[in-house]
C-alpha cells in the first residue's frame, strides 16, 4: 500500500514537468519504470502506458562512450547525488542516437532515496554539427546533415540562393515555386517573422553578429512550419561580405506549446533542486520568482540575491535586447532552446543551453516562464577554439600556392567537387568553372586517369594518405607534380570523396643537385664555424641577429634560439655605444673595422673581446648586413693589468726595501736607548716610567711596521712564537677606538685568560686583524657597530670534511663583525683573488684580503666570510692551536755582563755605532768602531788577537759586510763575526759565508747581549 502511494506521489510529481521538450525519465530503486513524459514518448517511440512499468533496460539500451564513464557514474551519484554525461542510446528499432544525461538521486520527505530522475537531451544532431566543424568543409560539412535538416547558399554579390533538395520540403514549397531569389524567400517567411529574421541576416552580415534564429514559414496550402536556422558570412580580403551558407532544421514539433500543471510549491521544488542542471522561473514582468540552488551557484549568487530581480540584471547589456526579443516569443506561446550568455557575479561569463517553456494560465494567457540551464561554457570554448581553427584552415585552403582540393570518383573517372585558386590556375580557369568538372574533360589521357583511381582506391582500402608523382603534359612542356591524396572517412554520399594536395616541383627536381651540393658547403662551413673558439655572428643594419654560431654560445652564454631575431645592444654590448656607432659606421664607409669592446654574457658577467667587423653586401652590391667575429681577451688584459700592477709593486717593493733599511738603521739606536733608559733612570716618578714603557712600546712597533712592509715586498719570513691572542687582540682594539671615528661603536667581547696559546707572528696577526677593522671601518661611512670577539672552539672530523680549509683539532675563533653595507654575492667570490679591490682607484690595491688568507694560511689556519647587503660583513679567522707558555721579552738585571771582552763594531750609521758602543759598555765590554769594511779589515789586522766578536752591518760604501767577512775569514778562519742589516736577507746563506750568527735590525738590548755573551762564553 505505501509503495503504491509513494508511486502515485512520484508520478503526481513529475507530471508537472510534461510538456517540457526536454526528456524526464523516473525510475524506482528496482529501475522500473516511473514517469515517462512526452518528450521520452517522442524520442524513443514508446508511449508512456507502454514503459511505466517495465525494467528501463527493455525500453532502451544504453553503452557508454568510453569505459571508464560506467564507473564513473556510478561514484559520482554515490558521491555527490548527482551525474552528467553523454552516451549512446540504442532505441527499440535498433536506432543509435547520442544523448546528454543529468541523472540525480530522487528523495523523499524524509531524504531517503526513493529512486533516480533523469533530464535526456538528443544531442546527435549536435555531435554530428561538432563532427563536421572539424572535417573544416562548411558547405560539404553543412549537406551531412540527415533527416529534418537541409541546407542553403547564398551568394551576397549576385543574389542568388541555393537550396539543397530537403529544403524544399522542409518548407513544404515546391522547386518551380522558388526562382532562387532572397526576396522570394522572404515572402514565403511569417509575417510576422518577417522583419526579425530580415535584421538577423544584416546584422549577420554587416556586423558579423551570430546567425542562429529560428521562424515560421507558411507554405502555399496554409501550414506554418517552424524552422531552426544557423549560417555564417564569408569576407573576401578587403573585409566585404561575398558569400553566406547555413543549415535549417524542421522544429514544428519543438515548437508545439505545452501547459505546464500547477501543484504543491514543495512537490515542484523537490524536482528542480536535485536536477543538476539550473532552474529558472520568471513572472510575466520579467522577475525571477524562483531560481534552484544549482543556478544560483553557477551564478556565484545566494538564492535569495536572485529572487524578485529582473533575469535581465544577469546578463550584459549586448545581449539584453536579444534576451527581450526571445520573452516576446515565450508570449507568444512559442517554447524553444537555445545557447545564451549569462554574466556571474565575479564578472566572468557563463554560456548555457537554455530550454524555456512558457507558463500559461487556465485561459491561455501568458504567466510567466521556466527555464532549465545546462552549463556549456567549456564546450564553447571548445567550438569558439574549433571555428577559429576551421576559419584558418579555409584561409589556408585558398591562399595556399600548392593544389588542394576535393574529388569524387564516378564510374571510370574522377569528378572534382571543389579546388582552391592554385589548382584552377594550374589549369588556366577558375574555381567554380571547374566544380564537377570530369578528369576527362580536363583533358588528362584515360591511362592517366586510371592509375589516378587506382590510387585513390589504394588511399580508401588502407585508410591513409597516398602519395605519389605524375608528370602532367603542358604547351609550355611537362610538369612534375608530387601529389598526396586522402579518403574523407565521413563522406555520407554513394561516390567515395578524398580530399588531394598537388605540388608542382619541377624546379625543385631540377635544382635538387646543385642544393644538395651547396648545402654539403654549407654544412662544412657551419662545422668550422661551429668548432671555432671565436664568437661569431651576422646582424643586420638595423643591428638585428642574423645568425650565431656555436663559439657565440659558448662565449656570451645565450642560444641561438634566443638570440636570433633579437637586437645585438640588448645582449652583449657593455657602456660603449658611442664605440659602438664609430664602428658601425666605419665598417659602412670602409668596410671593415677592428678593434677591442667591453660586453658583457647573459650572467651579466663584463668581458673583453677583440671584435673585427666585416661588411656583406648582396647581389647588388647594396650593404645586407654585418659578419662580426669576436675572440676573448679578457683573461689576456687582466694579466696585463696584474703584470702592471706587479711591475708597479715591485718598484715600489724596492722603494720601500732602501727606505726600510735605513728606518732600521733609525729605530736600533732608540729600541735599544728606550730600553736602558729604565736601568739608567731609576728612581724617576711612575709618570716618567710610563713615558720611557711608551717609548719602548712605540720603537717596537715602529720596528714591527718596518719588518711588515718588508715581509710584504720581499715576502721576508715571519717569526713564529707561542703567544696568547688576549694580548694582541687588545692591542688592536685599544688602537682602533683611538683612530677610527666616533660615530663607528667599538665592541669588544674577549675573555680574560682563558683563550687557548698559539703559535704566530704577532706582527703577522697584528696586520691580519687591522686590514679587516679598516676594511670594516670603509663598510660603515655612515658609521655602525664593530664587533670584535674571540673563544675557544673545537672542529671535528664532520666539519673539517665539509671545509676544504678545515682540519680536526682545537682552534681560537676570531670574530671581526661590522653593520656596514654588505658585500654583493657575486663580489663575495672575488674578494681574496690578488689585486681585486672595488674601491676607487688610487684606494686601494686589492691586496689587502689576498694578504690577510695569505697570512692566516701560512699560520695553518683558514678564514670564512659572511655577508648580507644592507645588514653587514662578519669575518671569521680559525687558527689552530699550540701549547706551551707565553714567553715576554724584558730587559732584567740579570743580563748577561762581560768580562772586558773587545768587540770591534763596524757600521757605516754614526747613531747606531754609538749606541752599540754605549750598551755594549755598559756591560763591561770594551768596543773598536770602524766606519766601513776597509776600515775593519785594517783595525782587525791590528787588534786581531784582542778582538773576540766582530759585530759588523752588511751594507757599507766602500767594501760592503760580504766582501769584509770574507777578507776576515782569510785573515783568520776562526774568526767570530756576527752579521747585521735592516734590509730583508736570507740569513742562512750569511752564515754559510762565515757567520756565526744573525742579527735582523733593529735589534732589542737582549738579543744582542745574548748573541755577543754567547759568542764569547758569557754564562748567563
């Protein structure tokens, strides 16, 4: 009893939507048959108390189109409710027809499932329109239309209208009845459709608007027939209308008007809301009195935003007049569908198949419209992409110089159907003179045309194109034709057509050796240019790439692909383009030009090359353009330039060598005053002691400034002691804070006695840690914080193997870290190379950071850096560790003191003898002085047996320290000489010349009396 009730309700439902042209099918859960309304009686030719009932499987086959689909299906109603798709129909007659299916999950009050509800719509004629839009023919395409439809021609120059043999009787207008004439067929038009369809086909034609109407004929006996019409206007080149074509399709039926019942609002909504498809209801103004969730989604609307507004808010003003024009035909009675354009709420445009019935009340009058909208926005993308495709094609088709062309084969011969210009002008007529035109009568020889059909059967029984050659006889001689032809698979005629391309290659033929032997030169021409160091490449006048060889890849980085076409300033020319316009225009008047350029690659990267221009001229002798070849010298004009840089170095190395000599000539005497000057002075108050612990200080430094400029220019051996780099960093800070500016704040982070020993030059480590304060003092103009620090680290054995400079051990970390402006990924490659500075010239040497890794590598140890633009530099120094004690050098009263020892002193520097002569005596020594090596040879002869050391500096005039130590030794082979200079000298080969020992100046008060008390067996 409830299933029965449930029954009648479903059927009380769907009777609502009856007259719909649109098929709706219900089916229980068992898949009989529930509802089945006209539309279903129509197209599949079984009345409903036929198919109510029965299983829908006996009233209809379905088969998906792919299958995949069948599942899919089958998800998505499990998933989502709903499914749209197409698939093929197979009726009871065996009548294959393609259908679009929206199929939704029926509910009930509860929302249980109590069956499906499926919306069909006969695409066929569709799927056949889309097959023929892709075959490209529009007339050809248009006639494949079977059944209802017919099609028609019209020639806008002469006025004369063609219609296929089907039209006729669509209309219901016998043949002798029309003289082929547009006003003709204009009266055989509704009047009242007359005007409407009248401007259609100008707007069609003038404003190239779409033409898609549908009107009413009235054929001699009376009969009104509807009819569903779609043509195209075709342009000649200068944009004037030359021929329009299009198709009708017999929509009486369609347009039969139905009344749709009036029931329960909820029945009715129960409905439309599980169509997937929009649904829309508009009162007799115009206003939407209902719209589903799905419309209003596909909208981007809420139901209620669309409710009591006018459907026309919805759509853009160029297609509001036509909408108005479409709502007078719903009051008229007149039910139809239709593709139209909607505007969403976010601006975008929705197309959609619009299926609208009229609503009419009990006496006929015009309530109101429902509308069901399928989105079809993607496939008219998909038709827009498709037309445009095909109106390329057909421009091709006409303006293509080789033959194309459609055939038909007849019995033992060929009919041309349809040719583009180039074909009717092989054959010295016209395209339409030759339409359906016989091979025969074209004139070929009957064994020609049989091989021609031989051929295209071969085409038709595999399928695929043919190709083959044919010399066709001219009076001007004969002609090699190269000729493909193809089978039209969708050719609905008795005679098989193919479609055919000719070529004539004569020429081609004949100039095929001569470019099969200019193509090898020129294969062999690229292979050497191509193989070639050089950059090589031709522009135009204009300055436009010609043409780039494999060497211009090589050298500038870009493609070929991407350089020709291209101008050559926009890829590789650096700020020289007046050099630039010098040579362009002397390579016009003289034609050649050579010379050096500065360019750049595609990284940016700035080079130099060698550039030679040559000009080509054409056949005229006019100039074409520009052969330009390019060698890299880059690397060849930076050695030149650190040849000259190390030219200038190493004069100013000398410079500094005989200015370092005699500055060590000036700071022996005052290290060695300033340290006696606290034994002399005891009992001075604290200030003055300070003052003689500066002046000590300053000397050495002083003296430790010299040894660096000559470790720099002669690379004078550094001396290595344990020392601990507390004192040395604090050193550097304190002189720092006094000499950099005050805008730049000073922060220093060093531990107190707890960093490890290590084994260094101080005065080494002393230039490493000033270099980077300078370099980071220059970073900060505008002033900024320095931060520098130090600690205790250990390095294992995963770091060191992830830093090449890095081995496992203890290290001190020393931090150098600035505010400053950062330093530029692609400089940070280049700082520590030689001689690379971005400072002004006349700034800076670029030796600064080469010196500092120098150093630290040189002490084992290794340097990183970090930097970030605009934040700052931090710069790390690991130098490895060494144990042992710090060992500080101080004059003691424990010095050594002689027992009357002579010590002859020779020294060609007044103020050193006699500071050596005082400090020596001081502690009970006695001292000879001889001002040159002659004068030492003579006092020696005389005092050799006093003399116990002979204490003697290597640069004199007269007889220098060499010649004189030599003169000794052969006066006496045990003679004790210990050899001095200021100047940077390997020490090992002056005592295997004789010396004992080795003084570099200036020496300290205790280096001294050490070497001469041990010389002479002084225990200490």
């Amino acid at each position: 009893m409830q299933d029965n009730q449930a029954e009648t309700e479903i059927y009380n439902k769907f009777n609502l939507l009856s007259q719909l042209s649109d098929v709706i099918i219900a089916v229980d859960q068992q898949e009989l048959v529930i509802y089945w309304n006209s539309a279903a009686e129509k197209l599949y030719e079984i009345k409903a108390e036929h198919a109510i009932g029965k299983p829908l499987q006996a009233c209809y086959q379905y088969q998906w189109l792919n299958p995949e689909d069948e599942q899919f299906a089958y998800n998505s109603l499990e998933k989502n409710g709903c499914w749209r798709g197409e698939n093929i129909h197979i009726k009871d007659n065996g009548k294959r027809i393609y259908v679009e299916s929206s199929v939704s999950i029926m509910k009930d009050q509860n929302g249980v499932g109590i069956g499906y509800v499926a919306v069909i719509r006969d695409i066929t004629q569709r799927k056949k329109q889309e097959e023929i839009l892709r075959k490209n023919e529009e007339r050809f395409e248009l006639s494949l239309f079977a059944g209802d439809s017919a099609t028609w021609d019209w020639n806008l120059q002469t006025n004369e209208v063609i219609w296929s043999s089907n039209l006729y009787s669509l209309f219901g207008i016998a043949p002798d009845l029309f003289d082929g004439k547009y006003e003709t067929f204009l009266s055989f038009v509704h009047p009242e459709d007359r005007d409407f369809l009248h401007q259609s086909v100008i707007a069609a034609i003038h404003q190239q608007a779409p033409y898609d109407i549908e009107f009413r004929v009235i054929s001699p006996d009376g009969k009104v027939r509807w009819s569903g019409c779609k043509g195209r206007v075709f342009y000649d080149d200068t944009n004037q209308p030359i021929r329009m074509i299009g198709v009708n399709m017999d929509i009486t039926e369609r347009k039969e008007t139905q009344r749709l019942l009036q029931t329960q609002e909820a029945q009715y909504r129960r409905i439309v809301e599980t169509a997937s498809e929009g649904v829309w209801v508009i009162d007799r103004e115009g206003k939407t009195n209902f719209v589903n969730q799905q419309m209003a989604k596909m909208l981007g609307y809420e139901v209620e935003e669309i409710l009591d507004r006018s459907f026309l808010e919805f759509m853009d003003e160029t297609v509001r007049d036509s909408a108005c024009q479409l709502l007078e035909r719903r009051k008229q009675g007149i039910r139809e569908q239709h593709d139209f354009q909607f505007r969403c709420r976010d601006g975008s445009q929705l197309w959609g198949i619009v299926s609208t019935t009229p609503i009419l009340d009990e006496q006929g009058q015009f309530n109101g419209a429902l509308a069901m909208i399928t989105d079809i926005t993607s496939r008219k993308q998909a038709e827009e992409a498709l037309r445009e495709s095909e109106a390329t094609l057909r421009t091709l088709f006409n303006s293509a110089y080789m033959m194309v062309g459609i055939t038909e084969l007849v019995e033992n011969d060929i009919r041309l159907i349809t040719c583009n210009l180039g074909t009717a002008r092989f054959f010295g007529s016209t395209p339409e003179a030759m339409e359906y035109t016989l091979a025969s009568e074209m004139g070929l020889l009957e064994e020609y045309i049989r091989d021609w059909r031989e051929r295209y059967l071969e085409s038709q029984r595999i399928q695929a194109p043919v190709h083959f050659e044919y010399t066709h006889p001219t009076p001007k001689g004969n002609r090699l034709l190269s000729i493909t032809v193809c089978p039209i698979a969708e050719h609905m005629g008795q005679n098989p057509r193919f479609a055919f391309v000719i070529e004539d290659i004569t020429e081609q033929k004949a100039a095929f050796m001569e470019r099969k032997q200019t193509e090898q030169k020129i294969r062999e021409q690229a292979a050497l240019i191509d193989i070639s160091t050089d950059a090589i490449f031709v522009r135009d006048l204009n300055n436009r790439i010609l043409f780039w060889s494999k060497g211009a890849e090589r050298l500038y980085g870009w493609t070929a692909a991407e350089s020709i076409g291209k101008k050559a300033t926009e890829l590789i020319c650096g700020n020289n383009q007046s050099l630039i316009t010098k040579a362009f225009n002397t390579t016009l008047t003289k034609g050649a030009w050579y010379g050096e350029l500065e360019q750049q690659t595609k990284n940016a990267q700035k080079i130099i090359v060698s550039s030679r221009w040559t000009l080509v001229s054409d056949e005229s002798g006019a100039p074409e353009s520009i052969l330009v070849v390019n060698t890299n010298i880059t690397e060849k004009k930076q050695l030149e330039t650190q040849i000259y840089r190390a030219q200038r170095l190493e004069s100013v190395g000398t410079l500094a060598s005989g200015i370092a000599h005699d500055l060590n000539n000036v700071f022996t005497p005052i290290v060695m005053i300033a340290q006696l000057l606290p034994s002399k002075f005891k009992n001075v108050d604290t200030r003055t002691q300070e003052m003689f612990h500066a002046l000590e200080n300053m000397s050495k430094r002083g003296a430790n400034l010299v040894q660096q400029i000559l470790t720099f220019t002669r690379g004078l051996e550094g001396k290595q002691t344990l020392l601990q780099p507390e004192h040395l960093l604090k050193a550097v800070i304190q002189v720092i804070k006094q000499t950099f500016p005050k805008s730049i704040d000073i922060v220093a982070e060093i531990p107190t006695n707890s960093l490890w020993m290590l084994k260094a030059d101080p005065t080494q480590l002393d230039q490493v840690l000033m270099n980077l304060a300078v370099n980071a003092r220059d970073a900060m103009p505008n002033g900024g914080v320095l931060k520098i620090s130090a600690e205790n680290i250990f390095i294992d054995q995963t770091y060191a193997q992830m830093h090449l400079d890095a081995h496992s051990g203890h290290y001190v970390l020393i931090k150098i870290v600035d505010t400053g402006t950062g330093i530029p990924p692609e400089i940070l490659e280049r700082i520590f190379e030689p001689f690379f500075t971005t400072k002004e010239v006349g700034q800076g040497t670029g030796l600064g950071l080469f010196t500092v890794l120098g150093i630290i590598k040189n002490h084992n140890g290794f340097v990183q850096v970090r930097s970030q633009i605009g934040q700052g530099t931090e710069f790390r120094v690991y130098l490895p560790v060494d144990e042992g004690t710090i060992t500080e050098e101080t004059i003691k009263e424990e010095l050594p003191q002689g027992n009357g020892e002579l010590i002859l002193i020779v020294d060609d520097e007044i103020i050193v003898q006699q500071t050596t002569k005082f400090l020596l005596e001081e502690y009970n020594y006695k001292t000879l002085i001889a001002q040159d090596g002659i004068e030492a040879v003579t006092l020696y002869a005389k005092y050799q047996k006093e003399i116990s050391v002979v204490l003697m500096d290597l640069i004199m005039p007269n007889l220098d320290g060499l010649i004189t130590m030599r003169t000794l030794l052969t006066m006496n082979p045990d003679v004790k000489i210990i050899a001095t200079t200021g100047l940077p000298t390997n020490h090992q080969q002056i005592l295997a010349a004789g010396a004992q020992e080795f003084l570099l100046k200036p020496y300290t008060t205790c280096d001294l009396l050490r070497i001469v008390g041990k010389l002479c067996g002084v225990v200490h």
